[in-house]
C-alpha cells in the first residue's frame, strides 16, 4: 500500500483537532521539528479530530502520547516549579491539567490526514521514521 496523504498543516497539539478530519485517519505529532509519535482513529466519534481533541482538553492523561509528554516536561525543573507554585496558591493541577501543560510547554505540533484503513496507514509511517525517535514504539 502506497501513501499518498494529503496532510493538515502543523499547528500545536491543543489546537489541531479544529484542523483534523472527522473521519478516520493518521496523525503525527512532532517535537522541535522531530516525529515523536504516530497514531490513528477510527471513523467513529469524529475520527481523528476527536482523537486530538482528546488530547487537547486532557481527556486522555493515561495516554502514550500524554505520558511521554508529561514526563519529558517534569524533567524541567521549570515545569515542576510552575506546579508546585500552583499547588501552594491552592490550585494543585490534576494530571489531565499537567498533560495538557506539557504539550504548550514542550511545543508539540500535530498534523493529520484522512485514510480509510487507518491501522495500516499507522503501521506503514512508523515505518518511515527513526524508531528510536517514537515515542510509542519499543
């Protein structure tokens, strides 16, 4: 199966699912210019736009993606200082907040595309890239 894919623009994480297709797809999102993790959804619930979006508004904090991401950010000790600054005013973060944090902090971008047989569109970029680069693949 060749791809010939016809894909969104890059825009940060939380904002890509207003580009995203609403039927089933791929996605890759990129860290300083670097494919860090391919995935895909199905036609249902609004396909890929609705797979971002999840991302987006914290909905998926147990997620590969989200606990990459999450643990990149705690890495920097800035990031932990923004969250415990939080927690003394009284306003502890939960981890769907810390997740969606750490995308904007880290400046995940997301592009997307519509593909039927999404599964193997997914398997097929995985491919292509740096396996050691992914994120989820190990």
């Amino acid at each position: 199966m060749t791809l010939d894919l016809r894909w969104t623009d890059w825009a940060p994480l939380e904002q890509a699912y207003r580009l995203a297709p609403s039927v089933a797809g791929v996605y890759e999102v990129r860290d300083a210019g670097r494919v860090v993790y391919v995935g895909q959804a199905g036609d249902r619930r609004n396909g890929v736009s609705a797979r971002l979006r999840a991302y987006a508004v914290g909905k998926s904090p147990d997620s590969g993606l989200a606990g990459h991401a999450s643990t990149r950010a705690l890495a920097d000790p800035q990031f932990c200082v923004r969250i415990t600054e939080a927690a003394l005013a009284g306003a502890p973060w939960s981890v769907s907040r810390i997740a969606v944090e750490a995308y904007g902090h880290l400046g995940l971008q997301a592009r997307s595309a519509a593909v039927a047989d999404a599964v193997a569109a997914e398997l097929q970029l995985i491919g292509r890239h740096d396996r050691v680069s992914l994120w989820n693949v190990r």
